[in-house]
C-alpha cells in the first residue's frame, strides 16, 4: 500500500491482447517472440507474446508463433545475422520483441540487410522521437506502443499542458523519462502537502 509509480502496475507474463490485436492489423500470420536472457522480465514478456499468439489464433487468421528466442545477449552486440536468417527460412513477418531501442535498431538494421524490409516490429516501448528519428527509416511502417500519453496528443485535462509548459521555460529536453520523473514528483508533493505539516509515513500513505 506504500508503492506508488507513474503508471499502473503491470503483469509481465499476462496475455497481451493488444499484441493479437496488432498481429491482426498487420495482417501477420507468421510471428516472431523475442527476449533477453539476462533479464526474466523480458523472458517473461516474450513467453506472453508466444502465449497471446496461442491463444488468439483462431481469431487472427490462425497467426501462429514460428519463431521463439528469450535467450538474445542484451543490446544484441554481436549482432543478429543468425537470429534474421532463421526468422526468414520461417516465414516471420511480424516480431513481438520485448527489447531496449539499439537492440530493436540492430534487428531492424539486419532486417533490411537481408532483404526483408516488409517484416513488422513490435516495439513494447520506443517512444522516442529524436532516437526513431536519427535511426533513419528502418523503423518505418513498425508498431510502438506508448506507455502514456503521447506528447503530440491534445493534453486534455491531464496535467500534461504544464508538464510541457515547464520543461519549455527550464529549456528541458521533453522525453518518456523527464514526464516519469515529473509525475513521481508530482506525487510525493501532492502526499506531503495532503498529509499536513506534522507528517509521517504513514499519514503520507492514507493521505
């Protein structure tokens, strides 16, 4: 009860739905789940891709998982020839990865090399404009999937318009990780000033 983040807690290795749904946006039918080894929450997420797959295939054109590796070295530094060679002999023309933005860039770069621009990524977190950007046009045509509100949204009633508005005036680059900052912030002022001048931990938590 005395956790609190900048967004909801999430399941690492629960169905994703919204990963059948994008398969079936593609039109993908052959898919690819990747991970690191090093890391069990991204082992976990490329088995829940394998399992969304599995699970929703007869609603998705019967998409089948062809292609599953949780076992990638982290950040691919030895590069991915291999990987995309066996993705290619089986058919892979959508990949569910659950992996940081280089590693996602050298898949992406290795696609192309050996011809297969068409294939599809799927990135769990790539909000990154200037990163996408200087990347050139390998990401091109891919799938990110955003963890908040884009910055390019209309804010609404979301404290977003000032979140904007003070990062113009410090001359603060704007990214995913400055707004995580700024909410967490936002969250312990709001509990102290809740919870009063003679606060503890735990006034602080009920407030």
């Amino acid at each position: 009860e005395s956790i609190w983040g900048n967004r909801e807690v999430i399941c690492a290795d629960c169905v994703r739905r919204q990963n059948a749904y994008i398969a079936q946006l593609a039109g993908a039918t052959k898919i690819a789940s990747l991970g690191y080894g090093i890391s069990p929450v991204s082992k976990d997420c490329a088995a829940a891709n394998k399992q969304t797959i599995e699970q929703y295939s007869s609603d998705i054109d019967n998409a089948e998982v062809v292609y599953f590796n949780d076992e990638l070295a982290f950040g691919l530094p030895n590069g991915a020839g291999p990987e995309v060679t066996a993705m290619k002999d089986a058919g892979v023309d959508l990949v569910l990865a659950c992996m940081d933005l280089n590693g996602l860039k050298t898949l992406a770069q290795e696609f192309e090399r050996q011809g297969m621009d068409d294939v599809t990524l799927v990135h769990s977190n790539s909000y990154d404009n200037s990163f996408v950007e200087t990347a050139g046009d390998v990401f091109e045509g891919d799938y990110v999937q955003a963890a908040a509100r884009p910055f390019e949204a209309d804010p609404g009633s979301s404290n977003m318009t000032a979140f904007l508005e003070q990062m113009d005036k410090d001359g603060s680059t704007v990214t995913e990780m400055a707004m995580v900052g700024w909410i967490n912030a936002s969250l312990a002022y709001d509990g102290l000033k809740a919870a009063g001048p003679n606060f503890d931990r735990q006034k602080v938590i009920e407030a």
